[in-house]
C-alpha cells in the first residue's frame, strides 16, 4: 500500500473539505478516518470505536465490498461511510470518462447496499486533478482529503509510532487518515487516549 508519505499534507485547493473548515464551527476537534477498507480488521476497530464512543470515517474500496460486510453495524454506531473509488487507481492518469466510470460505479455500489446516498469520497493517493472535482460535483460528492497521515501502512512492526505521529502533529480541525491495518487495530486504544489527553474531541465530517 503507497500512499502520500508526509505526515503533514500540505494542499492549496479551495474546493476539497479540509481541516479548517471543521475549525470555523467547533473547537479542538479532530476527524478519524480510515480508508481502503472494508477489510477482516473492520470489526475489531469498531469494538475498539464503540469502547471509546468514538465516530470515524470510513472510506471504502467497493471491490472489497461483500454484502456481508458488516456495514450495518458501522452505521447503527454513528459511523460515516464514503467512497474510496473501485480499484484504487490514480486518478489523474484517467480520461474524464473514465474517471467518472470509477467514481460513479463506487457511489452507486454504495448506495445500493447501504440505501443512503454517499456524499464523501476520498481520491486512492491523495491524487486528483481538475476532472476528478468536476466529477465529484457532478455526482454529488464531496472530495476529502488528510491534514495528518498516521503513516500506519509503514509502521507494522512500530505501532506506537502511529501514535506519535499523529499526537505530534494534532491540530486543531485535523483529519487524520489511518488505514483498516492490524498495527493500527494495536495502535488505536492508546492513539484515541493521547489524542484525549491533549483535549482534543472526535467528531464527523461537517
Ligand atoms: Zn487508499
């Protein structure tokens, strides 16, 4: 899994949903998300959720996406479910159409098992380009990117560095982006407590 390496994600566009919007309305509030799921670790992270009363985003792969899945159970425990396309490419190596093809096809699937519209997407990598936005607007979706990345996918055999990624570079209104892994399972008790110490509150996507 590769995705963007920076723990701090730096981005100039206006139109994705970052961390300062958050930051207008409510105060020391961060966002949890965890993206190219759902994966055999999903249950577990939400037992750990459901223990903390803490709510998430999850932005799912819908190749991964088995009816069984238990994404009822994510929403009944106030969960939000985006998409995070189909197969996972980068975006702006593909047409418009194309674009459109993936995007599309992930909402749709989506909301055909779920039954509520989907109005997040998180772009595989991080990558989009001007026709990915002129897609999402199209389609009714939203684009949402990080402010700090856990770096999580790097650290299986360091997860209490996860923890200190992310607590060293809170902020207020910061989305933070985790991944369905079972070094992030290990790691998340301990991340939602020191991100409480530093009296940060969890919330969702405004
Ligand atoms: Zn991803």
């Amino acid at each position: 899994m590769v995705e963007d390496s920076k723990v701090v994600y730096d981005l100039n566009d206006q139109v994705v949903t970052r961390a300062h919007e958050l930051t207008k309305n409510r105060q020391k509030c961060v966002v949890l998300t965890f993206d190219d799921g759902p994966g055999r670790y999903l249950p577990q992270i939400l037992d750990v959720l459901k223990n903390e009363s803490v709510p998430a985003v999850f932005f799912w792969q819908t190749r991964l996406l088995h009816p069984k899945r238990p994404w009822k159970r994510v929403l009944e425990e106030g969960h939000i479910i985006g998409s995070h396309s189909c197969k996972h490419p980068d975006l702006r190596k593909m047409q418009y159409q194309q674009q459109y093809h993936e995007i599309f096809t992930s909402k749709k699937k989506l909301q055909d098992i779920i039954g509520e519209p989907i109005r997040y997407f998180r772009p595989p990598f991080g990558q989009y380009n001007a026709d990915t936005l002129k897609v999402l607007e199209e389609v009714d979706m939203k684009a949402v990117m990080w402010s700090t990345a856990s770096l999580d996918w790097e650290l299986k055999a360091h997860p209490e560095q996860i923890v200190s990624n992310v607590v060293s570079h809170i902020e207020e209104g910061a989305i933070i982006l985790l991944h369905e892994l079972p070094q992030t399972l290990l790691a998340l008790p301990d991340l939602i407590r020191q991100i409480r110490n530093e009296h940060y509150f969890f919330t969702l996507l405004p």
